[in-house]
C-alpha cells in the first residue's frame, strides 16, 4: 500500500461523458493512470515533487489533446499518508486538487 491515494472525482454528468483516465505524472517521469470514478495508492518518496495532471482525450496531440491541466507541487513529509483528489468541472473545462493529510 503507498503512502498517497490518487482520486479521480466526477461530478454526476461528467460521469457519464467522461470515459478517459486521469494520467499523473510525478516529477517529469512517473506516470499513474486512474479510471473515472476510481482511486489507486502510490508510493511516492519523501520531499517536494512537481505534479502535472489531465485528461489524456486524444493521443499524441501533447497539450492540445489534454484537457483540465494541472501543474502544481506537493510536499510528501515522512511517516504521513495523504488524500490528492482531482475533480473536474465541465463548466470552464478545468480541473482542481485538494489534498487532505489522512
């Protein structure tokens, strides 16, 4: 079990439009996927790392085909779990993070 649950939240009609995961990318390099709806645990190492969220809505088309970017960092402090919620909102086709310290 890792120390970080990444959520992808749906509101009700984004649930039934939105069918593409949620891809993280940790630090330039690490990739997690998470289906609409879903959750999934990663280990991530302690310290500060840069985050870049999306959903990946056509492949190979780089920023263009991404929609509710995210950049932002995330500090992982030793012995501590933690909640990073993504939840996308339709309306101004963005994306928001909170984070909750469990």
């Amino acid at each position: 079990m890792g120390n970080v649950t990444f959520k992808f939240k749906l509101g009700l009609m984004q649930s039934k439009s939105i069918k593409s995961p949620l891809e993280v990318v940790i630090d330039e390099n690490e990739i997690i996927k998470i289906g609409p709806g879903a959750s999934v645990a990663a280990s991530v190492a302690d310290g500060s790392h840069s985050l870049k969220l999306y959903i990946n809505v056509v492949e190979g088309h780089g920023d263009q085909g991404r929609m509710g970017i995210i950049n932002t960092a995330f500090d992982v402090k030793p012995g501590k779990n933690y909640l990073l919620t993504y939840e996308y909102a339709s309306m101004g086709q963005k994306g928001s993070v909170s984070v909750k310290e469990l």
